[in-house]
C-alpha cells in the first residue's frame, strides 16, 4: 500500500474509529437507560391497576361479610327460612310460614337491593344455602337442576370462609334478568361457614360487571401501540381490548415469580410483556407493545448521535487528506530523486525550505550524492593504479553498494512508520560511514568492525523488526585485535539479503571469534534458504579467483556474491593465498562463512595518527 494512503488509514483510525465508538457507546447507553426508565415507569402502570383491582375485589370481599352478618341472610343459610321460587318474588310453602317470614324474605332482599344501588358494577347478587334454595334479585337458575352441584359452588364450599376470585363464568346454570354475556361479567364466590362446628352452611356469589374491571387498564397505554391486559391463572382473558395483538398468553410463557419481563415471537411479530402478578386475586395484569416501537427520545438522541459521527467522520477524510499529501509528496520526490540516481544522474535534486525531517532527509540526500560523486571519482583515479591501488579500490566499491542498501531501508522505512525515526537512521548510517573511513586506515581494531556491524545491524533491524535477530558472541580477549576493515558487513548483507529473507518466518545470524593455530577465525552463520550443491561449488571456484571474477563483472555471476568476493580479494591481496574465507552451506538448514584472518595484536604499518580525538570530533560535526 502507498505510504500516501497508509498515512490516510492511520489518521482515519485516530480520528473516526474513537468516535464510532463513543457514538455506539452514547446510543448503547442511552437506550438502556431509556429502556431501564420505560420498563420502570410501564411496571409502575402496572401496579397501579393491580392496586385498583385489588381495591375493588377487597370491597367486594367486605361486602361478603357484611351480607353473612345480616341476622335474616344467617337464618335462611341455616336453613330456617323458605327460598325464593322459580321467579324469585313468592316464598315457598307460604301456607306453612308467618307473615314475619315473608317480611324478613324482603328484607333480605332489599339488602341486597342497596348492595347493587351502592356499587352499580355489581351485575348480580346469589345467596344459596347447603339445601340448595337460593334468594337473589337479579339472578335465577337456567334449569331446574341444585345449585349446589355448580362448579363454583363445589369451589367456593371447598375452601370454607375463603374469598375467592372466580374469573368469568363458563357453561353456568345461572343468569340474569338483563341476561349478561358470560365474557360481560367476572364472578366472585366466599363460603359462609358455622364457627363453631365449622360447616359450610351457604355460599355468596357475587357477579361484577367486566367494565368495572376494564375501566382500570381501558387508558393505560404503552408506547405507540401497547397496551394492558388482565389474565386470570390459568392465562385465560378477564380483560383484552377490543384489538389485541395477542388472543391467550399461555400461562409457559411467564418465568416464575410474581412479576418480570420477557419477549415471544407471534404472528404480530415480536412483542415484549411485563408482567405482575396479585396475591390477592391470582390475576396477571400485563402490559404488551411491540419491541419496534421506538421512543422518541432515543431517536432523536440517535439522530444527534449519527450527525455528531458524520461530522467527525467528513472532518477526519478531509484531514487525512491534508496530513498525507504534506507528508507523503515530498517523500514521493525523493523516491523520484532515487531512481533518478539508479540511472546514473546524480544531479542533486531541489528542496524547499522545510524544517522539518523530511527537509532534513533531502539536505542529507543531495549531500550523500556529492559524496557518492567524490567517491566515483577517486574510485575512477584508484583504477589506474597499481596493487595497492587496486585493493583500495575494491575496498571502496563496497560503500556505494551498501550505500544502495542503506537509502533503500531508510526509503522503506520512512513508508512503513513515517518521518519521526528518520534521525535514528541517518544516524546509524553516520556512524557506518565513520567506521567505513576509519581516518584512511587500512586496519582497525576488532571491536570497530564489530561496532560497524552492529550499527549496520540496527538499520537491517528497523526493516525487518522481528524477522531478523543476531547474536554476538566475541571474547573480550580477541576484541583489541586489528583485523582489515570491511570484512564482517558484506557478509552479514548477504546472511540477511540472500539467506534469512529467503526462509519464511524469522531468521538469526550468530557471529563468532576464536583463535585456532595462530590464526584469528571470524564465522558468520545463518539459518537461511541455505544454498543448492550447484550453486555452492559454483560459489567456490569463484572464491578460488577472486580478483578475475571481480573483473569479469557478470552480474548472472557476481551479483549475488559481490560483496563475499571483495572481502576474499581483499584478504588475499593483503596476506596471501593461505587467508581467506570458507564457505560451507546446506539448501534449507543455512549457511556457514568463516573468515581465516593471520594474529594481529598491532598495526603491521605506522598508521596511527597524531590528533585522533580531534579528527574523530570533526568527523561527527561534519
């Protein structure tokens, strides 16, 4: 990827990916709260119409006891009165019973006259005692057929002196004069019972109109389309409004406890359902609406969320525009100013007056070409002459080879991590320039050569990062030996550019000193592609004649080995046929480079110079 577009990636990184995430995080956070608040506030509802129908079945409960303590109402359950017949008006046997008992009939049906004239949701009022006789003035069997064999009786005499809430009738032998629809009416029933033996003497049954109870949920609404509902326990419908999303909730969808939430899939779709429940009636009152329905609020928070986004996002494009172009165009020209140079023209390039590192990085390169010119031109003069001219030659054309190297890491570099580390590679390659000149000397100490190739080193780190490791393992006893310059680099280049960047994965480089027969033995060993059998034997007979395969410069030849062959010319033009490198190497396991380099504990010429501290110090300012 250009290094253009990698700058726009970083810069969008920095800027948009923080604020997507802060607006998902804002939007995640405000619809919990929302949501947390709305499921507060709909169970808050919900209470609500509990407590009113808890409030309405508790007067309806009062009103049990009020009608088993009327003295006339405990007569006829004992069974000490005549009932009502088919039409409810004539007592029975009347020829058998005194005017009085005819008046406390109508009284305790007046009773519960006033009972229906103060509560007019009550549909109906039935008083049956265990003989099955029943007085009521508004409901009367269907059939001629005990009431006492009613199911609600059965239950109401199975849980003696309990009030108990019964839901909407089904299939009853009882009705009313205004004849009321089973699903118009919710009953409730309370066994009436003798304190001391504990008998079951009667039960009342009372009948509350369904708009009592519908009045409660009728205008509670949730959202744009919820709504309340009333179940009994068993999930059937007390109260449903007239279009509900859902017809029965089976009593399986609701977790265990006496309120909650959960969602289901219907027809309609999702639908969520909070629910409570009452000790007292056993009823669920339930708020159902739609999971799409969305609040207000949290949209227009989302709205403001997705601009604030948008925003950053357009501002963060244009930026990285910006930021790349003013960082990657010059890096471009120099790029264009390189390959200017591979051609041959090493004109310097033009430079605006930037301060920065990137003017930095021009200035030096338009510096290195002047260098690069110089040493051409004594590369040039060397040329012409003899022996020791020839040698100082070879030893030259390695600086503008790693040269080459050099500027092509700090180019890849400055791609892959930007501008800022730049001054770290001018400066290791400052300091391989020093140790390369060495002050003119031919030989220096082994612990500047190694110095040299750490720095080196360094730079190759920065490329390759953890692909590349390197281990030193040099006595401190062999470290003040003179060894000729320039002989561990070009080998270690190739180690890295031959070896460890043909294997996959990371590769090491172990470098080694030790004495053997009087003889200083310098090994460079990688764990690299290795080298086929053909091209090792191929290697060796070039390393037998260095000088002529130099001079032959084929590049199907050389071009790999150019720098192994410039050391071996230069160890045997220094020291003899006997000096040398040995090359060992297996394709796939590495390969193994061992310098044989003669003892030398001083220089073999006077080569020191007077003002070394002094030059050393001008070498670093310039």
């Amino acid at each position: 990827m250009p290094l253009r577009y990698q700058l726009m990636l970083l810069f969008l990184l920095f800027a948009i990916v923080p604020s997507v995430g802060l607006g998902l995080l804002v939007n995640w956070t405000v619809e919990r709260v929302v949501e947390r608040q709305v499921e507060g506030h709909t169970m808050q509802l919900i209470g609500k119409v509990n407590e009113a129908l808890n409030s309405k079945m508790e007067n309806l409960q009062n009103m049990t006891y009020l009608i088993a303590f009327d003295p006339d109402i405990a007569a006829f359950m004992d069974d000490n009165m005549p009932p009502n017949d088919d039409a409810g008006m004539e007592p029975i046997n009347t020829d058998t019973r005194a005017e009085t008992e005819q008046n406390r009939l109508y009284g305790i049906k007046q009773t519960l006259q006033g009972f229906t004239t103060l509560y007019p949701e009550i549909a109906g009022i039935v008083l049956v005692n265990g003989s099955g006789d029943y007085i009521s003035n508004e409901m009367y069997p269907r059939a001629e057929q005990s009431l006492t064999q009613e199911n609600w009786y059965q239950k109401a005499s199975a849980n003696p002196g309990i009030f108990m809430v019964l839901g909407q009738p089904k299939e009853r032998n009882l009705t009313t004069h205004v004849r009321y629809k089973d699903d118009e009416i919710v009953s409730v029933a309370r066994s009436i019972t003798d304190e001391a033996s504990g008998r079951v003497r009667g039960v009342i049954m009372i009948d509350l109109k369904l708009r009592s109870v519908s009045q409660a949920a009728r205008n509670v609404t949730l959202g744009k389309s919820g709504y309340v509902m009333v179940t009994d326990a068993e999930g059937q419908s007390v109260y449903k409004p007239e279009h509900p999303l859902i017809e029965h909730i089976p009593t399986d969808w609701f977790p265990s406890g006496e309120s909650g939430t959960f969602t289901a899939e219907t027809e309609g779709g999702t639908l969520l359902f909070m629910y409570q429940s009452s000790t007292f009636t056993g009823w669920r009152t339930v708020g159902v609406f739609p999971t799409r329905d969305s609040i207000s609020e949290v949209r227009q928070i989302q709205f403001y969320v997705v601009s604030f986004v948008f925003v950053v996002c357009l501002f963060g494009l244009s930026a990285s525009l910006w930021f790349s172009r003013s960082i990657a165009q010059p890096i471009f020209r120099l790029m264009s100013y390189m390959r200017r140079a591979e051609t041959g023209n090493l004109r310097p390039g033009r430079w605006s007056d930037r301060a920065d590192e990137i003017g930095m990085l021009g200035n030096s390169y338009n510096r290195m070409l002047a260098q690069i010119r110089q040493l051409i031109s004594l590369n040039e003069l060397r040329e012409r002459q003899k022996r020791d001219a020839e040698m100082r030659s070879l030893q030259e054309h390695i600086k503008p080879h790693f040269l080459y190297n050099t500027l092509d890491t700090i180019h890849w570099m400055a791609r892959k991590e930007g501008a800022e580390d730049v001054s770290g590679m001018v400066g290791a390659l400052s300091r391989l320039f020093r140790i390369g000149l060495s002050k003119g000397q031919d030989y220096i100490p082994l612990h500047s050569e190694l110095e040299h190739m750490t720095s080196y080193m360094q730079i190759q780190q920065t490329r390759y990062r953890d692909r590349l490791q390197y281990t030193l393992n040099i006595p401190a006893e062999l470290r003040d030996l003179f060894v000729l310059k320039l002989l561990l680099q070009p080998l270690v280049e190739n180690a890295i550019y031959h070896g460890i960047k043909g294997r996959r994965g990371p590769g090491h480089i172990r470098m080694e000193a030790r004495l053997e027969h009087n003889r200083l033995l310098l090994t460079v060993q990688d764990d690299g592609a290795g080298m086929s059998s053909e091209r090792l034997a191929e290697m060796r007979h070039l390393l037998e004649a260095p000088l002529a395969s130099l001079e032959a410069s084929s590049p199907g030849i050389t071009g790999k080995s150019y720098g192994m062959l410039n050391v071996q010319a230069r160890l045997r033009l220094s020291f003899g046929e006997e000096y040398g490198i040995v090359l060992e190497s297996q394709e796939g396991e590495g390969t193994r480079v061992t310098i044989i380099h003669p003892l030398m504990r001083e220089l073999p010429t006077i080569q020191q110079i007077n003002n070394e501290e002094r030059q050393e110090n001008e070498w670093e300012n310039s």
